[in-house]
C-alpha cells in the first residue's frame, strides 16, 4: 500500500510553475478512452480520503504493537516485524479489520477518481489497492464488474477464475477489476510485509493472466494515485515496464505530485530528470494532484462526449 502525499501541502502557486501534458497528449488520452484502449492503474492516492495513508497504519501498528525500529511510518517494515512476532497472516488481518467500515467515497461526486473512472467505456482496471472501491463505483454505475487477483502465492494459485470460464470476456458492460496486490476479501491475497513484496516480484512471472498483459502491451496506461518516491511502486513499475514497451502505438499517463524533498534551487534540474525520466518510457506526466487531475479530465472527457453527441 504506497502512501500518497498530502495534496493539501501543494499549493496552487507550486503548481501552476509545473509543466503540464499538452492537448495532443490531452486529445490522444481522451481517443484512446473512447475506443476502450486505456486501463487505470489506480493507487493508495486514489483512495485518500476515506481511507489513511500507509504511514499512518504503520504507526498506528508500531505504537500499539511495541515496534522496536526506527521506521515505524514504513507500513511493509511493521508488517514484517508484526508477521515474524505474529504470524504471517496478522499484519493482513488488522487491515482487514482497519477497512471494515471505512468508506466508500461519494461516488456521485464527479471528481471522484473511482466514479470517473466508472463513467468511462473501459473493459479493464487494475489496481494495487485493497479496498474494493472501484468494484463498488462500478456496480454504483448499473455495470456487473468481475474480480480476479494475481496468483503470487500457492495458496490462491488454484482458486477458480473468472478468466477461465469461456464465456467471459471483459467488456465496457462487464468489466475486470484486477487487484494486483490482493484484495480485503481474500486476505491471503494481500501484499503487505516485506517478504510478501519480495515473494510477489519473484513469483510474479506467469502470474499475470494474458487478458492482463494485454491491458498493458495494447493499451494506453493512466497511472492515478501513485507517486515515484515510493519504492514499492518503482520496484513494481520496473516489472510492467516490459509490457508498456510493447504498446508502440500508445502513450501513457500518470499523475504525479512532485516530490517535497528537492533541495530549494534545484526543482527545475529534478523536473527535467523526471520528465526524461519517463519521456524514455513513452509516459507524459501530468504534474498535480489527483482530484486536479480528475477535474480536468472529467470537464474535457464531459466536452467531447457532448460534442460527439453521446
């Protein structure tokens, strides 16, 4: 669970110094969504609020559980020392127990990033979240979404599928949401502690199903809720990669505050390696937070389907 920043630290005058993605990049995502070829990859900032950051679990847990380190705000680290003490599953039953009751956010507020992403004709969504927000925002919507999970450990390897029964093929009407990182309903499934992070990135070679990989290589990724500071996203960053660089006809987005620790006179030089940083990857990057960015998307993607008459 990657932490997200508190928007409310960046101010609108920080913000409007940052460089933004250009109407073509605008005209190429808002295209690439009518035809279906665009899937979400949604992150803790999609999440924030109703639910806490990860930091904040983190040291909930390690104050009430006596954790003896120094990095007491690093959720995978408690996890860790909380699953050796405990037991391997403990950790991923206080998150359960923590998201029982929390939530959903108001899907029919239209910036809501789970209801917007809802609005849009979209056969796929992937997440690394817990929660089951998008699943809801979508039924929220009169849609009938499937789950699935990524089988990173032998205990969920065998459970059945829905991507193994003939007659599902995701669709606008019928969509996946695929939870990468596991899903509060099957708690065997979460990703949490260190070893968790670990064995998925070892195990995550044929984990995947085809129709997800597909999402990947033959579509354009939006990034929503994540931040490249956290190193649990770039570790995961860095295995769908691979995938991205096969869709050469697609460029990808993703939303990114700026990290609040550049030295004071060097944010242009930071700006600039990030920016080629992700230029390299085909990703053009909407510098802001994600309620900005889902306000400009929702009033650009309400202006063209009212143009085209739909």
């Amino acid at each position: 669970m990657a932490d997200e920043p508190d928007e409310a630290r960046s101010s609108g005058a920080a913000d409007e110094l940052l460089p933004e993605i250009t109407k073509a990049d605008w005209d190429d995502l808002l295209a690439n969504i009518r035809a279906g070829a665009c899937t979400p990859f949604i992150g803790a900032g999609a999440s924030i609020p109703p639910l806490p950051l990860g930091s904040q679990l983190a040291q909930e847990w390690a104050e009430a559980y006596e954790y003896p380190l120094a990095d007491g705000r690093d959720l995978a680290r408690v996890a860790q020392y909380l699953s050796v003490q405990k037991s391997p599953m403990f950790p991923k039953t206080l998150i359960v127990s923590r998201f029982q009751g929390l939530g959903p956010p108001d899907f029919q507020n239209p910036v809501e990033p789970h209801g917007l992403l809802a609005d849009l004709p979209l056969p796929v969504y992937i997440t690394t979240n817990y929660d089951d927000f998008m699943m809801r925002a979508l039924k929220n919507r009169g849609k009938d979404p499937q789950r699935e999970v990524c089988r990173w450990n032998r205990e969920i390897q065998r459970l059945p599928s829905v991507l193994n029964e003939p007659s599902y093929q995701p669709s606008v009407e019928q969509p996946l949401v695929f939870h990468l990182h596991g899903h509060t309903q099957l708690p065997r499934s979460i990703v949490l502690s260190e070893d968790d992070y670990i064995d998925f990135l070892m195990n995550l070679k044929g984990a995947i199903p085809p129709r997800v990989e597909g999402a990947f290589s033959d579509a354009s990724v939006l990034f929503l809720g994540y931040r490249l500071a956290d190193v649990n996203f770039r570790l995961l960053f860095r295995t769908v990669v691979h995938y991205m660089e096969m869709a050469t006809s697609y460029g990808h987005v993703s939303v990114q505050l700026l990290p609040e620790d550049i030295p004071k006179g060097k944010r242009q030089q930071a700006l600039d390696y990030l920016n080629n940083y992700y230029e390299k990857l085909r990703i053009h990057v909407y510098w802001g937070s994600c309620q900005k960015f889902t306000s400009e998307l929702r009033n650009r993607w309400d202006a063209r389907s009212a143009g085209a008459g739909v």
